[in-house]
C-alpha cells in the first residue's frame, strides 16, 4: 500500500505502549540477553529506539524541509544507543521512550505536512535523494523491525527449551536479518 | 537459557495487553491486509493465538500429565482460527484473547507443577516424545512467533512506500519462515 501519513502516525503512536506493555514486568532474563557476541539485547533495543527518536526522524524531517537535496543528512550511529542507556533500568528507558515519540508527533503534527510537502526531496548520505513520505514511512516501519527483532531476541533465550518444537517456530528460523 | 516456568508465565502475562496497545487503535489497513495469496493478516494471527490457547496449551499438558507417552496429543488444525474469528472485530478478540490467556495462566497455576512434573513426558503426534518442560517453553516461543510475524505483516504493508530505505530495514528481508 501507498504511504499514508494517518496510518503511520496511528502506528508510531502505539509503539511505546505496546513495548511497555510486553517489556517492563519480564525477568532480566528475557530483556538483558542477546543473541551472541556483537548482538544486542531487547535493552539495548530501545536504547536505540530512542536515540533515533532523538537524532533521526524529526531533524531529518526538518534538514529536508529546509535545504532540499542540496544537503545531505548527518550519518546515523549505529552506536549512539549506548549514551542513551548508561546506568538506566529498563523501565527508565521506556518512559524516555514514550516521552521522545510524544514530543517527535507533536513536532510532526506542527509542521502541518500538506499532500504535496510528502513529495519533497531531500538527500541520504548513503542511498541518494529521498522522499519525506519514503522517511516517515521508513520512521514506522522502523519500529516494527525493531518490535521483530525484539521478539527474536526473546525467542533465541528459549531456542534449546523448546526440544523438537523449534523446526515448527518460525521466529527460530529468522536468520537476524534485522541484528544491529 | 533453560526454561523456567516463572519466566514462562511472565511473558505468557505480557502478551495479550502488549498486542491490545499494539493493535486495537490501529487502522484496519495494517491489521486486515495479509501479505499476498495464502497468508494471513494480524486479524487472523490474533484468532489463531485464541483457538491455540483453547486448544492446544493447557488440553495438551492435561494430556501429558494423565496419559504420558500412551496417547498422542490431538493434532492442532491450523484453520481452526476462522471459527474463533467469523464476524467479530479485532476489538473482539483481542478482549477474547487476554481471557482465554487468563484462564488458561489461572489453570496452569492450580496444576500446581513442581521441578519434577516438567520432565515428563508426552507424545507429540508429528515429532514424538516430548517433556512438559518442552511444552510450556513452545507456548511461550509460540506467542514470540506470531509477534514476529506480525511486525513482518505489518512492515509489508510499506515494503514500497520506504523507498531505497528498504535495504536497511531487517524485517523486509525476513523470508516469511513463520507464515502459516
């Protein structure tokens, strides 16, 4: 389907309650273990959820906005997470989760987007000229390859557990395609 | 990690409100559309968790706990979702799902299971013999799967709309290993 700026902000608006209701009343175990070295845990999911929050769909919304494609977006670090989440519980995080995407859809909401500002055209640093409507798009289904992450993460603690049912569970079969 | 049966039903809690926050305020195009011929949609997954939780979880440890390895499980048709879901709103039965989830958590508990009633064993009609341990482990890698899936569902419904950002979104690789 076609973008749609109300679907997309429907979704981008259920994601912090959805994650909080699946995240915050689980053991460590399920939101502190990864899938191996150099993966990362459900904790470090929203970490970065919120750091992207933070320095990636809004500012670039708003670079595009203003310069077009004469420039380009600041390169997003795949590390910035880490800053984020320092000495912070797991459930600190989620409500800095719901804060940072309270505050991006007021912005989005502010800057008042007409059909024909979706088309405008700005500048990626490493796939070329975009659209605003491929960006916000992009900032919903974010989210949702973070929420199939999130679920594999969870799923891999119980890869052993599950004896002869795992050739039936297809989040087993995922190849981590979506692993930082 | 092992399993371990508080984990479990932690996360068997979680489920039901983390897809209500998820799904109920949702437009229908992201919770009816599927992701082509002979696939499903979020509508028919949510049906498919509530005929599973009617039929399969606690019927089956049940089972293992009086008949052991003598009696093979019923095997679980996996239409019988549409009977759960014909005429309802997803509304419905995400309401139907968190109850059916709570009387079968509330069923669990009074089994009152110990250390020693998680190794033993049933007969899985397809893969064999199979521990309790085993099963209750799958319920809850069960609900990760169809989480997994629906995020995928959900992201196909933008497989275009993101542009040259689909390279970078992990979800849309997924091969689809959890589709029915």
């Amino acid at each position: 389907m076609e973008h749609n700026l109300e679907h997309t902000i429907a979704l981008l608006t259920c994601t912090p309650a959805a994650l909080n209701a699946l995240l915050r009343d689980l053991p460590e175990a399920w939101t502190l273990r990864n899938e191996g070295e150099k993966t990362w845990s459900v904790f470090d999911v929203v970490g970065h959820l919120i750091y992207a929050e933070r320095m990636n769909w809004i500012p670039r919304a708003r670079m595009l906005l203003q310069f077009g494609e004469s420039r380009a977006f600041e390169p997003f670090d795949r590390t910035g997470y880490v800053r984020e989440s320092q000495g912070k519980s797991l459930g600190q995080l989620l409500d800095e989760f719901a804060r940072v995407r309270s505050e991006s859809l007021g912005e989005l909401r502010a800057l008042n987007l007409q059909p024909e500002d979706l088309a405008r055209r700005g500048r990626h640093p490493a796939v070329g000229v975009v659209t605003l409507s491929e960006l916000l798009a992009t900032w919903a289904a974010h989210d949702l390859t973070h929420l199939h992450q999130i679920s594999r993460i969870m799923a891999h603690q119980y890869r052993e557990a599950v004896g002869p049912w795992s050739k039936f569970l297809g989040v087993l079969q995922c190849a981590g395609h979506s692993s930082p």
